[in-house]
C-alpha cells in the first residue's frame, strides 16, 4: 500500500496541511500535492473503474498522459467530470468523486464485464448490437449507457467565468522543462519576443527529478537562476499553468491557462483561453514513458517507472514498500535507485540479456538485486498488486518465480511528446535506437512564407540526455529567434556532463512469446480497456490501416487519446500484420493536446454576450408593451403583443381583425435599406433584379426579385426610384447584409468597370407600416404632406412631412390593405411610433407583430422569402412570371432558368390550400400520391409552405407546391399528419382575401 | 488559422476576418451560352492538391474582394492580389515558379 515518506517531498509543504474529500471520505494532504499525491499518501491505490469491463484501476502516471484516475470534482455549479487526479492541485475543501462505479467504487456491479471478457472483445458492440434491429433502440442502448461513458455531465450551469486573450510573439516556447527554458533563454537573449509556457505548477520538468546536473550545478538550481533570469527580461513573458493545447495554421497556436483551478477564486476568470500569432513556435514539449505490456499490467499498483520516482521525489509519496522495477533501458535504474534511497525495498527486472551502463552498475554498487534477461510473467493480486511472476523474457512465460511486491514501476522507453509537431502536418520519422517516432525536421508545419514555422527542442525532438537536451534547445531558440526576424545574439548554452547509456531494447510483449491467456490480460489503453488481443483480432479481421484499427478497437480514442497506448499498440499491430512500425504510421494528431474545458472556449461568449442583439429604435417600447420576442436574424421583433389575460394566440388574432378594419402599426425597421448610386447604377439593377428597374421612373416603386446565378429565388422587397442615378432597395429583415454582400460581390469581381455605389442604410431610418381602413386618416390627422390617392396613388412614395417628422412616405402594402410604410431618421423612430399611438387612439390603433403580418400576406397571397423559398424554388415555380422580365438580354439567374430541369412542366407550383374541414394544414406537411418510388417510399406530389389560422376568414388557410398544381383547381389532394392520418384539401387560388385589390387601392 | 495580406488595406488579416469565395479567374457564361459552358461556370471546380488561386473577402476589414494564390498542401502563400484582374499578375506567377516549378493550373503555368 502506498503511504507517505517521513522526509523529503520538493514541491509540498508540510507545514501547510490541507483537507479534502475523496467519495466523501475525509482525508489531507498537504500544499503541493496533487489530488494523485494526496490519495497515494493516504493510501488510496484505487480509484476508479475502467470503461469498459469496470476493473479496479490506480494511478498510473504523475501528469497529463495519465489514464486512469478521472475524477468529478465539486458540486453543483462548480462541477467538473474526467478531471485528472494527477494535474488537479490540491486546495483545502477540495471534493472529489471517482467514476464509472455502480453502487460503490469497492463493489462494483459491471465488474461482471470483466468475467465475461472474453465475450467482450474488440467490436464487440457492432456485431452482437446489430440484430435484432428492434432491440437496440429499446434493449441494448440503454443498458449500455447507464453502464458506459466516464464523468457525468454537469447538471448546472457553470458559476464560473472564463476569457480569452489575444497574443502575438516571436516565438512561442511550449513545455518549462530545460529544453524550454534554454529555448526561451536563448532566443529572448537574441531579442526576441517571447512567450514561454508551461502546462504545471513548476518549472523544469523531470530534470531535478532525474538527477541532472547542469553548468555545474543540480538541475534544480539552474532551473530556479533561468527562471529568475527569464523574468527579468522585458521581451520574455513566462506563464505557469498554462498548456499549449494546439497549433494551427501559419503559426496560430492555442493555450490553456488555468487560473484558480488550484485555488478557488470566483472574482477572477477560473481558465483563459490564449489565442496566440507566432513567428516561429518551438515545441519543448518533453517525452512520456511507456509501459510494458505484460498480463495484469493495470492492477492498481503499477506505475510508469518514471512517476514512481515523481512521487518519492517531488511529494515523499512511496506507492509501495516493494517495488520491483521492471525495465527494458537504463532509464529504469534511475527509480530503482530513487526508490532505494527512500528506504524500501527493490528489485530490478531487465528484459536485456545484459546491463552493465553506468546506472546499472550504480543500482548493483548500492545493493540492489538486478535480474537481467528477466520479464514478468503475470502481476497477480485482489484489487491490488500482490504479487510478481518473474520469468525468461525470451520465452513463453513458463515456470515463473514469484516475488512478493505491492508496485510495480514499469520503464518501457520514452515516446517524445510530438502532438504539438503534428497538429499542423508535421510528420515523423522512426528512430530505431530508442524505438520512437521523432519529429521529421525536412517535413516540418510550414508557414505562410513556405518556411518550417515549428521547431522541436530536447525530448520532444528526441534527444533523452540532458547535455543533447540543452544544446539542442539553444539551437532551436536562437534559430526561432533569428528566423522571426530578432538581429541579437544569444549567450552561450548551458552544459552538462554526457550521460553514457546501453541501448534499450524494444519490448512490445512480456514475455516475448507470451501465450494468448497472457496477452489477453496485457492492457496497452487503460482508459478504453484495449488489450493486445484486441489489437490483434483487429487485425485478424482486416482492419490492417491503423486509422481503421483505432477505431475498430477504441485504441487511443479515449480522453488521453493514446498518450500512453500508441506506440505500443502501433508495435503489437506491426508484429500481428509482419510489418515494420513505420511502414504501420502512426494515428493523427488532433488538438487539444489534453482536454480543455468548455468554458474556455466560450470565453466571454455567453448569456447576453453570446451574439450582438439587433434592436430597433421602438425595441423598448415593445418590451414594455408585452412583446413576445421572434428572433429574426440579429434582430428581435415582437411576434404579437399579448395583452393582460390573453394568449398570444388571442393576441395574433386581435391584431389581425384590428387592422382590417380600423388602424395597425407595424415596426418595419428592420427591413432591408439598400442604396444603389451611381452613373451605372439602372444597368445594375437590372443585372440584379429579373424585373426591369431601369425604366422604373423617380417617384415610383416596384415590387422585385432577385435570384442567384444558379437561377433560384434568393430575396424579394420593393424597389423606389429615388432619383435619376439613385434606387432603394428594400430586402427583407434576414437578408439585408446578404444581398449587400452580393451586390458588393458582383460590382468588386465582376463588373468592376460599372460605376456604381451601394450603401446598406437599413439602421439609418425607422421604419412604420401604417395599416388599415384608417392609415390615412390618422395620417392627415398628423398634418404636413399631402397623403391623398390623387398626391400619392398606390405603389408611389414621396418626401415631406408627417406632423413635425420628416419622412419618406412609401404607398406600398404587405397586407391587402390601404397601407403607407413611413421611414423616418433613426433618432425620431420612437417619437414617431408615440405620435402615432397617441393619433391613432381614437381609431383603437393597435400595434401588431410578426405573426399578424404573415397571416395578412397568407390571406393575398404574398410568398414569403425562407417560407414559399428554401433555395430550390425559382420564381417561376411561384407563379411570379409577371416580374421577370423577357426584354432583358440578361440578369442574374436567367441563364439557368433556360436549364431543362428549371423549364420542366412537373416543377411544383404555388397554389392555395383550402382544408375540407376547414382545419389548419400541418406545417411541412407533404401531398401523397398514388404508390411508392424506387426506394420504397410513398410518393409525394407537393407539400405546405405556409399554413396559418386566419381570424379573417376563421378557417385554416394555406400555400403549398403542387405538382402540375395550377392546372388542378378545385381538386381535393391529401396531407399527412404526423399521427399517420391524413387530412383532405381542395387545391385554390391563393389569393383568399380581396382577390381585385380593392381594399389597398384607396 | 490562415494570414492573408489584403492588397487593397495592407492589414495581415486573420481567416477570421476574412470571408471564402472559392474558386478564383471565372468566365461568367450567361444568356446565349451552351449548356455545357453555362455548366461549366457554374458547377465545375479546380479542387487541386497544390497550387490554387482563390477569391476572398476582407469582410471584417475594408470589405474588398481580393485573390490569393496559395498552396492547398503546404499552406505556403505565394502572394494576393487584385480581384479585378481576369488571371494571376506576372509578378505572382514568378512568385509561384520560383517555388514549385513546372506549376500548372488551368491552362497556366
């Protein structure tokens, strides 16, 4: 069992002891340790269950590649799952919970899974799941969710607050070890700006731990004098905490700082997302341990050889009192001999038929029992390692001897850290002696000027000795700095002595011929419970791409995506295929380096800050008046205003039957406002609209489509001719900054020469329908201009002034009725709608929203763009030939609406929709037809468009595309339901109300 | 996350404020056109692995189309330009050659 060491410890403070929570558990720590190091120093090997067959599992490893010890942390609207124990530092009231365990972490129900193994192997879920087809939505889903998946998902939502911040540097050093300090040391002495970040608490990385001496003094004190160095340097910026989570294009890279989550502060953001521009990105991004592959490699105490030493070193955490070391390179010795020091007992098991490096021979000086040509056989043990099977590693693993141990510290080689390299396509080459994929130098990310713009330094490049480490970072930062464009000169680099080691040997498995029962209790990915059989029946069954075997098995697709399983699964799958492993590749690196939260990414954007909200002049009173908010666009608009004691559907009706037959009042400031200038401006609407616009004379106004080129419907709204050189378009509310951009487009790209200028005024002016029977009434109740039929005749506008406003008065209507849309400047919107509510009283003026607006242009019959369009319906479909013009030579969209499929007679065609029974169609409800097509399906002839209740003729009304539709009136066509049943309707004009016209042309 | 240098404003814009616009160089084919040219124009696409001459929008800048012509494989960016030009500017197809000789898009080279 692990417990803690009476002395030592580098990074806690004794003095300092804090408390917390593991699954409600009282227990303490002390400062500095980590959550990991707090739960080994009390003796807590298990934490948790594994994903798939629910096995016992403990702490692995000491940072971020480890796979096991997930946690959710805290509660409520601070809760957080998938948190890993071993980078969560450890604060006092910290709580704590592990995961994936049904009813308790020591009796766990799934562990069942484990015993059924067997008949759980890899793809197991897509061939047992398939059939019968009925079960899975009701049998096997389920039950499989409530016993998969890791953390929970938060319930609340997140109390805290995160942002992002911008940077742009010369060089981005990733990783504080010594690799990246010396990088940074070097280019910030070059001159460089330069950001330096490191994903802990601490700076150095493993070298104080491994012992490292530098310029002559521990690795420890270097680190702290460079350190302190950086810091003066006014061009060198250092952050702790903070992970390179990603590098993208031309030398963009995301980091992820966090802020308080070591120490709870609720006044400062809790993460911030650093977007970052750099010149040159140099990745010091360290090496990660591999395990080894041997049957019961994940009991809860066995460790990487590396974090073993971590925990004595940096924590005084001991992870058993007997350790056996078991390695395949000198590196192992290093913990035999930290775990020595600390007083326990150990023995070193090295798969290499010799050992006589320098460290070898220091482990055997100081007493230490070394095994050469020794594997493990089998960890065996209740929950926890009990004991080790030692046996031949060349052979199959029989007559194993056993060793009574309670940790096993496996030093299987190093993999450098080239997630980073790669992210950005920087590819990798096989380095035989030390069984790794290392950073290709000549295949490099490149950036916008065709120049490598990521440089790996020290483990991260594949150098694992120190004094290679640190001359290796100082080129790498000099060169970074000299390549982002920094004219000094870096200081010298830092020395260390050469470290003489053996070569390691490859170890993929243990023993090397181990029998199928062996390599099927051998895990390679702890989090997905991937084993080396798993890999090899991939392979068995064709799935010899490595992509297609990840996915196949779940190889590296968990949380830590493969940090510690790639290579070794990579191995196993080269040795079932008989191929090399560089020939097999690797999986792709995708960003995040390691997870980063949600919050993070939101940043600020979140709450009233997720997206700008589009407020017209009048939006306040509207909100005081019972607006019930429609979200169009950026825009709000109140879809109706519900009074007191009314439903919005009682109000929608309300304001319909008000305004047909006394007064409404629409705020249309959100259509669109464009204006189009200039000597060529009538040869551009011409080219834009498949109207003629061009002749329409100053004073008046047109109704006007536009299409695309592709020919189809793509925005509609009335046209005023303003002057001789001079149009105003009106878009719809959605469409404004669109078909500004496709104006702009077309003049910019096209027709450059054309001279022509277009404004987009759409917030310049308020806009007011005045509706109804008695618009002009309460308009000449207002005084100024003269609004008469015979002054300003229908589809006419003119400038003047209503009461005190100055207006630009257009006769146009949306609504069948007399009706006059008066623009007004911005500023006087709101003085505007008041003058206007307070004139209009006596007619019982009622302000109406969205929704009436779309039932009145429903009852005439008017499409609605996004409604009777979805960008496959031309304007000939909607019955609208009468506005394309045949005398144009050309416009846009002509051209493909000579195309054979756009003049088909079968094109679905707008009509109107009367149910028999008077109800309302379902929205998107379609026509069936007699049969089925060639896929099975019923056969369709058209479907609904628009459907509303109109209060105006108390029934259901309707528009919808019907095939051959115009030339079937008054035959009756059925509608689905939803329900299975179908509702009949009779096929009519789509004009319903005021067929002639007669109520707008007053 | 892609720089482009817009040629009109002089700023090393961000992709993020910069609007796509596919494919640079069209012959726009209008009414009178064959079916098989107005297909061409309207549907028919590059997609190359290499060298490519793309328009763009600086929408959240000066609002100017422009062109760029850029390696799809390698991200390099040989240089941008005008939009109002039918094909890439001497000067820009040197700055191609003298990278990827033997370069061929279209009927460039």
């Amino acid at each position: 069992m692990s417990f803690r060491l009476d002395t030592g410890g580098r990074f806690i403070d004794r003095s300092k002891p804090r408390s917390f929570t593991f699954n409600g558990k009282a227990m303490r720590g002390f400062e500095g340790d980590t959550l990991a190091s707090a739960l080994l120093g009390q003796g807590q090997m298990l934490v948790g269950r594994s994903f798939k067959y629910h096995r016992p599992r403990g702490i692995v490893a000491s940072g971020s590649e480890e796979p096991n010890a997930l946690m959710n942390l805290g509660r409520d609207k601070t809760f957080e799952p998938n948190a890993r124990a071993t980078t969560t530092e450890l604060f006092d009231g910290l709580e704590a919970e592990s995961q994936n365990h049904w009813p308790s972490l020591e009796f766990d129900i799934g562990e069942l899974n484990a015993k059924l193994s067997r008949f759980l192997p890899a793809g197991f879920y897509y061939k047992m799941f398939l059939w019968p087809r009925s079960f899975w939505k009701h049998v096997y889903e389920p039950i499989i969710r409530k016993s998969a998946g890791l953390g929970r998902a938060p319930r609340h939502r997140d109390a805290d607050h995160y942002e992002h911040f911008n940077a742009t540097v010369d060089v981005l050093v990733v990783g504080g070890g010594i690799a990246g300090l010396q990088a940074a040391k070097a280019a910030g002495e070059a001159g460089a700006e330069v950001l330096l970040i490191e994903q802990g608490a601490h700076w150095g990385g493993r070298a104080p731990v491994d012992g490292a001496v530098i310029d002559g003094v521990p690795a420890a004190e270097w680190v702290e004098a460079t350190v302190a160095a950086l810091g003066a340097m006014p061009n060198v910026a250092i952050r702790a905490r903070t992970m390179g989570a990603g590098v993208y294009d031309h030398g963009y890279a995301l980091a992820y700082e966090r802020l308080t989550d070591h120490a709870p502060d609720p006044s400062l953001p809790r993460h911030r997302l650093w977007r970052i521009r750099a010149g040159r990105i140099v990745t010091a991004t360290g090496a990660i341990e591999r395990p080894l592959s041997f049957a019961g490699n994940d009991l809860p105490g066995v460790m990487l050889a590396s974090a073993v030493r971590d925990y004595v070193t940096n924590y005084a955490v001991a992870p058993g009192k007997c350790v056996v070391v078991v390695t395949n390179n000198d590196d192992g010795y290093r913990t035999a001999l930290t775990v020595q020091e600390a007083g326990l007992e150990v023995v070193v098991l090295d798969a290499r038929s010799e050992a006589n490096g320098p460290l070898a021979e220091q482990a055997r000086a100081a007493g230490i029992t070394v095994r050469v040509g020794r594997g493990i056989e089998s960890v065996k043990g209740k929950g926890k390692v009990e004991k080790v099977w030692v046996c031949d590693q060349t052979r199959d693993g029989s007559n194993p001897d056993p060793i009574k141990a309670d940790c096993v510290a496996m030093a299987g080689g190093w993999s450098p850290v080239v997630h980073l390299w790669s992210h950005c396509g920087g590819k990798l080459s096989w380095q035989e002696d030390g069984a790794f994929f290392r950073p290709d130098p000549e295949r490099a990310p490149n950036g916008a000027d065709g120049a490598a713009f990521v440089l790996a330094a020290g483990a991260a490049n594949g150098e694992l000795e120190t004094a290679a480490v640190l001359t290796d970072a100082y080129v790498a930062g000099a060169r970074a700095a000299a390549e982002a464009g920094a004219t000094g000169t870096a200081g010298a680099a830092a020395t260390a002595d050469v470290e003489l080691s053996e070569p390691m040997l490859p170890v993929w498995n243990m023993p090397e011929r181990a029998s199928y029962a062996l390599r099927s209790k051998a895990w390679l990915d702890y989090q997905n419970d991937v084993k080396v059989t798993d890999v090899e029946l991939a392979a068995r069954e064709g799935f010899e791409s490595v992509e297609h075997t990840k996915r196949y098995t779940t190889l590296g697709m968990a949380t830590d995506q493969g940090k510690l399983s790639n290579i070794n699964g990579l191995a196993v799958l080269a040795g079932a295929l008989d191929q090399e492993i560089p020939k097999v590749g690797t999986t792709t690196f995708r960003p995040p380096y390691h997870p980063i939260s949600m919050g993070a990414i939101a940043g600020e954007a979140r709450g009233a800050l997720f997206q700008p909200v589009r407020q017209t002049p009048m939006y306040d009173w509207h909100d005081a008046n019972g607006a019930h908010w429609e979200p169009v666009g950026h825009w709000r608009r109140p879809y109706a205003y519900v009074k007191p004691g009314e439903d919005v559907h009682a109000a929608v009706k309300r304001e319909v039957l008000a305004t047909r037959n006394s007064l409404g009042l629409l705020d249309a400031s959100t259509l669109g406002k464009l204006v189009v200038k200039g000597p060529d401006a009538g040869k551009f609407m011409d080219m834009m609209y498949t109207n003629m616009m061009s002749t329409l004379p100053v004073g008046k106004c047109r109704y006007g489509l536009m299409c695309s080129e592709n020919g189809f419907l793509s925005d509609d709204g009335v046209v005023a001719r303003m002057d001789d050189d001079t149009w105003l378009c009106h878009t719809t509310t959605g469409g404004a900054d669109r078909i500004h951009a496709h104006m702009e487009e077309w003049l910019q790209t096209e027709w450059w020469d054309w001279k022509v200028y277009v404004a987009n005024v759409t917030e310049q002016y308020a806009q007011v329908a005045v509706v109804g029977p008695n618009a002009r009434k309460v308009l000449e109740k207002l005084g100024g201009m003269d609004v008469s039929k015979e002054a300003l005749p229908f589809m006419q506008w003119a400038e003047g002034a209503i009461g005190q406003f100055s207006a630009r008065v257009f006769r146009i209507s949306f609504s069948g009725e007399l009706s006059y849309e008066i623009a007004v400047p911005a500023s006087q919107g709101r003085a505007f709608w008041d003058a206007l509510l307070e004139a209009g009283s006596e007619f019982g003026v009622t302000p109406y929203g969205t929704e009436a607006l779309h039932i009145m242009r429903a009852e005439k019959g008017f499409i609605m763009i996004g409604d009777e369009t979805d960008g496959t319906v031309i304007p000939q479909d909607l019955g609208l030939n009468w506005a394309i013009s045949k005398k144009k030579e050309d416009f846009l969209g002509k051209r493909a609406q000579e195309r054979d499929h756009m003049t088909d007679p079968l094109r679905w065609k707008l009509v109107g929709l009367e149910t028999l029974d008077g109800s309302v169609l379902p929205d998107g409800s379609y026509a069936v037809g007699e049969g089925v097509n060639d896929n099975g399906q019923r056969v369709v002839q058209g479907r609904v468009t628009s459907t509303y209740f109109s209060p105006t003729l108390e029934r259901g009304i309707a528009m919808g595309l019907v095939e051959l539709g115009p030339d079937r009136m008054g035959e009756v066509i059925a509608f689905n339901r939803v329900d299975g049943t179908f509702v009949q309707a009779k096929i009519v004009d789509p004009v319903v109300f005021d067929p002639e016209g007669e109520k707008q042309n007053v | 996350m892609l720089i482009l240098k817009c040629p009109y404003c002089g700023v090393a814009c961000d992709e993020t404020e910069l609007h796509a616009g596919g494919e640079a160089h069209l012959t726009r084919h209008g009414p009178g056109s064959s079916d098989a040219d107005f297909e061409e124009y309207l549907f028919m696409r590059e997609n190359p692995r290499g060298v490519h001459f793309e328009r763009w929008r600086h929408v959240y800048g000066c609002g100017k189309w422009f062109h760029a012509a850029r390696d799809t494989a390698t991200l390099e960016v040989f240089g941008t330009y005008s939009a109002q030009v039918a094909e890439p500017p001497k000067d820009v197809r040197a700055a191609i050659t003298a990278k990827v000789p033997g370069w061929r898009w279209r009927d460039l080279s």
